[in-house]
C-alpha cells in the first residue's frame, strides 16, 4: 500500500507506510539521464550527479556533506540511470528531518564549483577505465550502441573522457535548471510514517523548488530488417556475449509476459539456459536472461562468459532454447515456478 500526493508545483510525493519498520528510507527522483543529453554533453547528467555530493552554498565542502550524513548513521548514494537520476538516504527514524534537509539541500543548491569539477573529472575517468577493463560490463555498453546507434540510448551513461573535459560550471547550470523542477521530481519515502504528516515535511524542505515543464524526449526509431553483429576485441581466456531481441518498454501491454519470458529462459538458476549451458554443457560460469525495458522500448537479452573456442557451441543452443519458446508452450509448472520467484523477489 502507497499513498500519492501532487502538490501545487508539480512535485510528486509517494510515501509507503511500513508499519514498526526500524528505519526510514528517502528516495529523491528526477526524470532526467542521458535520453536527454546532447552528444556535446554526453555523461552530464551522471557528472551532475557526483557533483551533487562536492558542497552547496549552505555545506561548501564535499566533508561537511558526507561527515553530517555519516554522523546520522544512514547509508547514502546516488546513481544515474538512461530516464532517470536518484539520490537517497536510509536512516533511523527520529533522524528524518536531518536527512531530509540535507537531501534537499543537495537537491536545490549544488554548488558547482570548478576545482571540484576538475578532480572529479579525474575520478569518472577512472570510472570509464574501469568499465572498459571489465569486459563483461564492457560487452554491455557494446550491445547499446549496436541495437540504439548514434542516440542518447546508445551513448554511454558515463560520457566520454572527451565530453567530459568540455563540461564546466555553465553546463551544469543551464542543464540542471532545464531538468530538476517540481514536475520532473519525485520524493518518495518508506517507514513508520504519517504520509500528511510527510507531505507537510517535504512540502516544506523542497518549497524553493520551481514547477519548471518536462522537455520532450528523443524519439527512438526502432528500424532493423536484418541481424546485426558487433565485435570488440579483449585479451584474455573468455568472450563475453550479449545476444538479444527487440522488446517492449515499461509502459506496453506485454511488459510483464516479457518479464517472465526471460526469467524462464535464464532468470534463476532453475532457468532453461543455466540448467543447459552451465549444468549440462559445463561451458559457462554466468548465463543469464533480462527483460531491459525504458518507458517506450526495450529487449531482451541472454549474456554469457564462455571459453572463446566454445563461443559457436554456447551460440547454436541459445538460439535453439529461443526458437522453442515460439513452438513450445510452457508448461503450467514452469510457468508457476517463474511467477513466484518474481513474486518472491519482489517482497524481498
């Protein structure tokens, strides 16, 4: 059970009560990640994001931040997503209204400073290094750019070292005040809590915020008459494939029939692919399926690490186990046995 309130400006707060709960979690969301970066700023809205922690004008320092949330026990964090950006905060109870002025205050007044940006710069770098020396997360990004192309959808989350050197405190002013308004913004919060109580509370920390408009998105054109292959070489002892098939976003009538197809094609570890190609082939350590879905697109995909000299191997059973589930209806058990593991999954 949730309960929703719109308020006058626009911002949308959602709290879940969780009656006797020992914590209280907060959740600030704005509709905003790289779908609406340009290519001259890809990885801004992630940039964005760590310098969110650097200081504001009311806490100047990136410690005066992190030594107050410490200071409260919670855990915090941030992430960046392709629709999306979220900050939050988990804490005790009688701790709420600390976390929540703070939370706002990096919220509404980052201070962007051009030092900070400077070695933070420095820091993302490494974060790019890092996903390029980790092929199976590498594989990932290759896969994106291969089935989206030349589009934000395709671009990395993470920008470029090259787009990143080009973005300075007027981006990050002129980006943050077309994107983090009252409509774009969600606050939501779970625990022990009054949600008109709450409502009253973030109401009050987030009243500085302006309604702002939501800027429209780039449309997609989901055009392909033929497979498409890309390759990227790596040393080492393994490949890392990523092979998947157009799908459908968040908002489709077939969004969860595609949820629970992939969950029995290589979900768990009961699923079809781990139960052949780990199991019985003995030719892969990690084997799996997901459903990646964004509001209005999406697609399936199976990834694997397997031993390079069986690549072909692993490939003509994965599209065999696909080819099945065009034929084949799945059986009541299986399909009763995937339900629950999202059900399971989900109130865990």
């Amino acid at each position: 059970m949730y309960h929703r309130t719109t308020l006058k400006n626009g911002l949308r707060i959602i709290t879940v009560p969780k009656k006797d709960s020992l914590s209280v979690n907060l959740l600030v969301l704005v509709s905003v990640g790289t779908d609406h970066e340009t290519k001259a700023v890809n990885g801004i809205s992630h940039f964005l994001e760590h310098m969110s922690f650097k200081g504001t004008a009311k806490r100047p320092r990136a410690i005066d931040l992190s030594s107050e949330l410490d200071s409260l026990g919670a855990e915090y964090n941030a992430f960046t997503g392709r629709e999306y950006t979220g900050y939050y905060v988990s804490c005790l109870p009688d701790k709420l209204d600390q976390a929540l002025d703070i939370l706002a205050d990096m919220y509404l007044n980052p201070f962007f400073d051009e030092h900070e940006a400077d070695k933070e710069r420095g820091v993302i770098g490494e974060e790019i290094n890092r996903s390029f020396d980790n092929p199976s997360r590498r594989v990932q990004d290759i896969f994106s750019e291969l089935i989206y192309g030349d589009t934000s959808y395709g671009w990395s989350t993470l920008g470029t070292k090259a787009t990143l050197k080009d973005i300075n405190r007027p981006e990050f002013l002129a980006f943050r005040k077309k994107h983090y308004h009252a409509k774009n913004t969600v606050v939501a919060i779970a625990g022990d809590l009054e949600h008109l109580e709450i409502t009253a509370k973030v109401e009050r920390y987030f009243s500085a915020l302006a309604a702002g408009r939501r800027e429209p998105k780039e449309k997609i054109i989901e055009r392909q008459t033929k497979p498409a292959l890309r390759l990227e070489f790596h040393p080492g002892q393994q490949t890392n494939i990523v092979l998947g098939f157009r799908s459908v976003g968040s908002s489709h009538k077939d969004y969860y029939p595609a949820l629970i197809l992939a969950g029995i094609l290589g979900g768990t570890m009961s699923s079809r692919l781990f139960q052949k190609v780990r199991e019985e082939m003995g030719a892969a350590y990690s084997i799996g399926a997901y459903q990646a879905s964004f509001a209005k697109h999406g697609y399936l995909g199976i990834s694997a690490g397997v031993e390079t000299k069986r690549l072909e191997e692993v490939l003509r059973v994965i599209l065999a186990e696909t080819a099945k589930l065009k034929v084949d209806l799945v059986d009541e058990k299986e399909l009763a046995r995937t339900k629950d593991v999202f059900i399971g999954s989900t109130y865990l």
